[in-house]
C-alpha cells in the first residue's frame, strides 16, 4: 500500500522507509515536521500515514495534533501513532474512530506484528499498543468491573483491546477460535456489552467502558 | 539713667557714658594722690568694658530691642558711678574740680545706679522687649526708686543726721527700691511660664550665668572667714561672676542659644554644686562626730571623715543628678523613660522592634525622622528602610551615624537639626540601641531568607527544564538510535535464511535492543514522568493504574499547573502512594487534587495502619522548594493523611 512517514529523526524514518519497502509496501513521502506531513497527505492521498508523535514544531505532541486534523479533514484516511512513551490523551479519542493505531516506537522490530497492525488499520480495524491496553485495563481506583472476569477472559479482552480478531486471539493463546467466541460473550454479558459483531467496535465498546 | 525705655536708646548711648565715664576715671587717677593705683583702674576698666563691648555686639546682631544697650548699662552704669565718685571725693582734695562739692554730695548715695544695668537686663531680657505693658510701671518704679535712694541716701549722708523725717523717707525708698528690683527678677518667672521653648532656653542661660553669682559669692564668704584671704581674692570671682559670666551667658542666649544643650549644662552644674555641698556637709558631721567621740585624734577624724565623703560621693552625684535632671531637664528625663520603657517591652515581647523609628520619632518630637540601617553586603552609603525598602538620606538633614565597632549600621537623618535636638536624638540613638540592631539583624535576615527562597526556586525550575531536557534526550536521542539500529538489524536479517545460526544471533541482539529501549523508558520515567505531557490528572492516572488496593482519585481534569509545581505535585502523591502500598497495609487509598486560586492543594489519605513517622524527607525539601507545605497526620491505627499545598502560577504549563 501506499504510506507516509512523518518522524523527525532521520535514522528512524530511513530505518522505517526501508523496512517498509522491502516488505512490498511504497512509502510515497517521508517528512520531518506536523505541516509537511498535511501537505504530504493533501498530494499523494495515501492508504496510511506513519506519524510519530513528538515532531518540530513544538516537540510535544505535534504529530497527535496533526493527526486529530487529519481526521477532520481527510476523514477516513488510516493512520498509525508511534510515540516513545505511553499517553492516553489522543489515542483513546482517535481509536474511538476507527481505522486508527497507537504503537510505542519500539513496536516495529516485532516487524510481522508491526506490520500486521499496519494492515489492520489500513483496513479501519485498530491497533492499540499492549502497554496502553494495559494501563487502560488495569483496575484504577474505581470498583473494578474486570474483578469479576477470569484470567482466561482477561487474557482475551487484552487482545481484543489490541484490535485482535477472534481467530488473531485464538492464534496468540492456542485456543480454538470458537472457545474465544465464548470467552468473548462471557466477557461482554460480564461487562454488560451488547456484542453487536463489528470487530473494532468491539475494541471500542470495551476501551469506551474501561476507560469512562 | 533711668532705664529709659521711652526714648529707646540703642547701645550707644551707654557705650558713650562708658567712654566719658572711664576718660573721667583716667583724668581723676592722674591727679597726684588721687583713686587707685594705675594697674587697678586698668583692670577695673577692663573689666567693666567686658559687658559694654558684649552689648555693642548684641545690639549690633540683634538692633530690635533693648537686650544689647541693657547689657552695656551693666558695664557703664558702675563705670560711671565710680567716676562720679572719684570726681566728688575731689572736694575733700586741696584742690577740687568743679562743682566737686555738689558732686560729692549725689555720689553719696550714688552706688544704686551700679544696679540699674541688671534691673534692665532683667526687664527687657530675651526679648528686648519689656514681657507687657503693665511692666512699663515697674520700670519707671525703679527709675524713680533709684532716684529716691540716691536722694535720700545722699541727704542723710550730707547732713549726718538720722532725725524722724530721714528715717522712713529713707527706709520708703529702700523699700521701694528692693519692690521694684524684685518685680524685675520676678519678670523673669513671668517670662519663663508664658515662655516658647526658644524663650525657656534663652532664660536657662540667664539662669546658668546668674547662678554663678550667689555660688562665687558664697566661696568669696567662706574663703574670707576661714582662710582669711583678702577682699580683692575673695570678690575676684564674684565680680567676674557679676561682670563677665552673666554678659556671657546673655550674649550666647541671645545669639546663640542652640550653642550647646543648655538644660544638660545647667543641670550638671548644678548637681555638682549640690553634690559638692552635700559631700562637704557629710564630711563635716563625720569630722565633728569623730572629734567628739575619738578624742583630739583630729587626724584619724578628718581621715576617716574623707574616706566616708570619698565613699557618699558618687552615691550622691548619681541621686542628685537624677533629681536634679528630672527638675532641669524634665524633657530629656522623658525621653530616657520613654526609650526606656520600649527597650523594655522589645525585650518581653509586647513591642516589635520594628516600631524603633516610631517611638523616635514620637519622644523626639520629629515626625520626619528616618532610622535607616545598611545591611551586610550592600555597598556603602547604602541604606534600607525599616521595611527593607531602598533609602537614600534627605540632602541637607543632619544625620547621626550609627556604629559597631568601626563598621556603620545605619543612620539617624533628623527632620529638624539644633544642638539641643541633634543631643536628644543622639541620646535616644544610644538608648534604643538595642532595638535598632535588632531591627537591623532581623531585616538582614529577611533579606538572607528572601534571597534563599528565590535561588532555591530557580534552581528548582532550572532542574525542572533539565529534567524535561533529560528526558526528551533520552526519548528523542539514544531511544530513537537504538530504534534505528535495530531497524536495520532486522533488514539484515531479512537478507538471511531463517532458522540459520546468523538469524537467531540477531532476534537476539534485536530483543536486547528492545529490552534496552524499555529499561531508558523506565529510566526517562524516573527522571520526568513523560506522562505529566498530557497534564497532572493523566499522570497520576497512569501512576495508580495498576494498584492492588481501592484508589479514589480525584483531580479536576482541567488543572493546569506550571512544570515545578506539576512535577512536585507528582512525586509528592507518588511518595504518599508508595508508602501507602508498602508499609500503611491499607484497603483504600484516597487521593484528592484541587486547584485552590494559585495554590494546588493535595490530600493522600488512607484507612491504613497509622504511625508513619519521618517519611516523606525528600518530598518535604521538594515541597518547600516550590515554597508549599507539607502536614503528614498519622495516629497509630488512624491511617495516614499526607496534606500538602503548592503555589502555582498558572502559566498554561503542564
């Protein structure tokens, strides 16, 4: 597919261009800054957009602000967060969109689950760092609706915050896809979820319900 | 001479009697067998010109008024007297000046005039002026009384008769006299009652000049009974008294009152005559006692007798001044008591030293007077106020340095200067010394404290920048290459077969690479949790994420707080966390953040078992660095409540 990098480090971006090239994809433009990477994707209309976060201007959030007016103004496009550390702060609203990522830079040496998430994405499904997942899902001071899952279903939820498949699940724990089918209405009559089939809305009913 | 108040007459006018009087006196002496010896009529004249020439100069400085030609009469009037005296005893001569005989005849009673100078001086005396006019009356009445003296004196002299006329015309005149001299002394007390404080200063002179008098003539008395010294001896003194002192003491009251603290004068002397009196009396008794009961061993008593003055001396100076200072010198025994009674008070407690300039100003008098002090490290000559404020001392106002050791501490600027103040407020200075340096050490202090709070809060903010810078290094930097490294490993790695030895070599270098990037994470995080990007609340979200226990967080989500007090505020709820979770063994913990109008005050409490004590060192340093506070309550078995407050300026950080 055709992508752009937007990072401000010019290691990693060659690092990434080259990475994502041998695997067949054509990355059509690499910028360094927040308004090169608009006027990048205003030209080449990419299918995704590699964005990191911290980027000149203001090397604070620059890369996650460009992507919330990414999305208003190319609504649809596909677009992957990589940032250093973990932050909530755009990704839970971004995510709550569809078709959108949130990985630590880190990410991209699994390369096949980096490029896997890649995919999803592209195809409006989400990727959501396990590091993020895992703060969202941990019990934070309020009476713990998760106290109530088994570790088994806990496991599941985990991936499927992830922007997992049931058979993506079922391939990671060694499960067959129709046991995690169960765990998986266990998991939302537990949580009082109704499960209405769309697989990222199934990340974002239950991102929407641990995070409130 | 009749005073002779209406017709105004300057200094001049006895100047020129003086001159005609002294020419007469010269012209007499040089008759063969006639007056005293040359030598004496010099010193005589000399002495006499002493009060002419003071009261020419004062009524040249000062023409308004009577002060300078009264002062002369006191000169002229006996220069005079004695030449009329001189030119009727020529009568008795085998050949005698004309109209010698009715000369001779007034010189009889013609010694009163020599009063008339004083009686003038008394009068008119600071003002020139008389001090009413019913005072004319009295004025005439010693004119006319010195008439009838003279009169009558020289009558009854002449006819050497005391028949029933003479005598109570005589006695009436005397009478009359002694009235009207005692009016004029008595205008004086007037004066000093309804006196302006300038008109009490002037008389405390007068009172200092005249009081040399009686004193002189007393010594004269007594060194004539018991040392049988010779009249000119014994009257020397008393005659300088007469002549010199009293014309001194009007020249300086009139010109220059301010010349030195009068009243302080005054009252010294006086105590020392009294004390002098007093020693002398006590050596008498003693002497007297131990002559009585020793027996003729006069020496033993008049040892013993100066050993026990010797002893009652400084006793008695001490009483007597102080008596005698609290009569003469009300004012300054006031302003004693006053400084006294506030050092006093400074030092119980129940007065801030602070208020010195005050209370100066208050017992001085003077509500322009400034008390300012220098501190340590300023450069010199310059001052602070008592408030710390900068000061600069009024051009032109006197000032009273301020000394310890050879090192200045202050100053005193006066709002108004004289003598007599610039004495008081010197006094004062050293009297309140006591809460002038303390003043002094608590402003520096001050200052020191000051200056501590806001470099401990730049280097606060300055660690707080690096920290940020630290960790974006870390983030952007070495994170990013190690990243970029392992990008390129795996590229390798693509080129290579899986399952071969080269393959395996580098997923492992890769995980390391990986392991790396998580542990600089873990380390930035130490530094500065990256978190506190997104705000404090999100921050302490993530820090209590993954609790064990029950927390109930509560930060308002819109709290936007500088970078010191945010990250301040972090590690102080992640230190009360932590404990909370380690050594507390409690179910809940409860956390609360509110933004308070500049201050941001947080609450970490928790239903643990109690009893911390001494926790939270290096939070409570990092607390009082941002200038917050910190209150840990921790009753055993009553859980812990850690209370803290940051001030804050919101400057849209985060």
């Amino acid at each position: 597919m055709r992508i752009v990098v937007a990072d401000d480090s010019v290691l990693f971006r060659e690092g990434i261009v080259r990475l994502l090239t041998e695997a067949g994809h054509d990355v059509v433009a690499a910028v360094g800054d927040a308004d090169a990477l608009e006027a990048a994707v205003a030209v080449h209309r990419p299918d995704l957009a590699v964005i990191d976060v911290r980027m000149p201007p203001a090397m604070t959030d620059d890369g996650a602000r460009a992507a919330l007016r990414l999305r208003a103004a190319t609504p649809g496009l596909p677009m992957v967060l990589l940032s250093q550390h973990v932050e909530t702060r755009h990704s839970v609203s971004l995510v709550a969109s569809g078709g959108f990522g949130y990985l630590l830079k880190d990410r991209v040496l699994r390369v096949d689950d980096f490029l896997d998430a890649l995919n999803r994405v592209a195809s409006g499904g989400s990727a959501l760092d396990p590091e993020v997942v895992g703060a969202l899902l941990a019990p934070a001071g309020r009476p713990d609706p998760l106290a109530a899952l088994t570790e088994r279903e806990h496991d599941v939820l985990a991936l499927v915050a992830e922007g997992h498949t049931n058979a993506g699940v079922a391939a990671r724990l060694c499960l067959a896809e129709r046991t995690v089918e169960t765990h998986m209405r266990s998991i939302f009559q537990k949580l009082r979820i109704t499960d209405d089939g769309d697989r990222h809305r199934r990340v974002l009913a239950v991102l929407a319900y641990v995070t409130r | 001479m009749g005073i002779g108040l209406a017709s105004r007459p300057r200094a001049a006018v006895p100047a020129g009697v003086f001159a005609v009087g002294a020419g007469l006196q010269v012209a007499l002496t040089a008759r063969p067998g006639q007056g005293d010896p040359a030598p004496v009529l010099a010193v005589t004249l000399a002495v006499l010109a002493i009060p002419v020439v003071l009261g020419c100069l004062v009524g040249t400085r000062v023409p308004d008024g009577q002060v300078g030609a009264a002062l002369a009469w006191v000169g002229a009037a006996p220069a005079a007297v004695f030449a009329v005296e001189m030119w009727g005893e020529t009568d008795l001569t085998s050949s005698p000046w004309p109209g010698a005989h009715a000369v001779y005849l007034v010189k009889l009673g013609a010694w009163v005039w020599n009063l008339a100078g004083f009686a003038a001086l008394c009068l008119v005396f600071p003002s020139g002026l008389l001090p009413g006019p019913r005072w004319r009356a009295v004025a005439w009445t010693v004119a006319a009384a010195g008439v009838a003296v003279n009169a009558t004196v020289s009558w009854t002299a002449a006819n050497l008769r005391d028949g029933p006329a003479e005598t109570p015309a005589v006695l009436t005149a005397f009478g009359v006299l002694l009235a009207a001299l005692g009016a004029s002394v008595l205008s004086l007390v007037v004066r000093y009652r309804r006196g302006t404080r300038t008109t009490r200063t002037q008389l405390r002179w007068l009172i200092l000049g005249a009081g040399s008098v009686p004193v002189l003539l007393a010594c004269g008395w007594a060194a004539q009974t018991w040392w049988d010294a010779g009249d000119t001896v014994a009257y020397t003194g008393f005659l300088l008294a007469m002549l010199v002192a009293v014309p001194a003491a009007v020249v300086v009251a009139v010109l220059r009152h301010d010349l030195f603290d009068v009243d302080r004068l005054l009252g010294s002397s006086l105590a020392w005559l009294l004390t002098s009196l007093a020693s002398a009396a006590v050596f008498a008794c003693v002497g007297y006692a131990a002559g009585s009961l020793l027996g003729a061993d006069a020496r033993l008593g008049v040892s013993g007798a100066a050993f026990v003055a010797a002893l009652a001396l400084p006793v008695l100076h001490r009483h007597v001044n102080d008596r005698v200072g609290r009569l003469v010198d009300r004012e300054r025994f006031v302003l004693d008591a006053r400084v006294r009674d506030f050092v006093r008070d400074v030092r119980d407690g129940t007065a801030q030293p602070e208020t010195v300039e005050a209370v100066l100003r208050d017992v001085l008098g003077d509500p322009e007077l400034r008390l300012l002090v220098r501190l340590p490290d300023g450069p010199p000559g310059e001052y602070v106020g008592l408030s710390g404020e900068a000061a600069v001392p009024a051009e032109g106002r006197t000032r009273i340095p301020l000394r310890t050791g050879e090192i200045e501490v202050g100053v005193v600027v006066l709002g108004a200067a004289s003598a007599r103040r610039l004495r008081r407020a010197r006094h004062a200075a050293v009297q309140a010394r006591l809460p002038i340096e303390v003043t002094r050490l608590r402003l520096e202090l001050r200052a020191a404290l000051d200056e501590v709070r806001t470099s401990r809060a730049r280097l606060l903010s300055a660690s707080a920048r690096e920290r940020r810078q630290l960790e974006r290094d870390l983030h952007d930097g070495a994170q990013q290459q190690i990243v970029a490294a392992g990008m390129r490993l795996r590229s390798v790695q693509r080129g290579l077969r899986p399952g071969t030895a080269e393959h395996r070599d580098l997923d492992a270098v890769v995980e390391t690479l990986e392991a790396t990037v998580v542990e600089l994470r873990r380390l930035a995080h130490g530094v500065r949790p990256a978190r506190l990007d997104d705000g404090l609340a999100a921050a302490l979200g993530a820090l209590v994420a993954a609790s064990p226990v029950e927390v109930r967080l509560s930060v308002p989500g819109d709290v936007r707080v500088d970078e010191v007090a945010a990250t301040t505020a972090y590690y102080v709820v992640a230190e009360a966390y932590a404990n909370a979770l380690k050594h507390a063994d409690a179910a809940t913990v409860t956390i609360r953040v509110d933004d308070d109008g500049g201050v941001l005050r947080i609450m970490v409490a928790d239903d643990g078992v109690g009893g911390a004590r001494g926790a939270l060192g290096s939070v409570r340093d990092r607390v009082a660095s941002a200038g917050g506070g910190l209150a840990v309550s921790s009753p055993p078995g009553g859980g812990t409540l850690v209370e803290v407050s940051i001030p804050h300026a919101d400057r849209g950080g985060r």
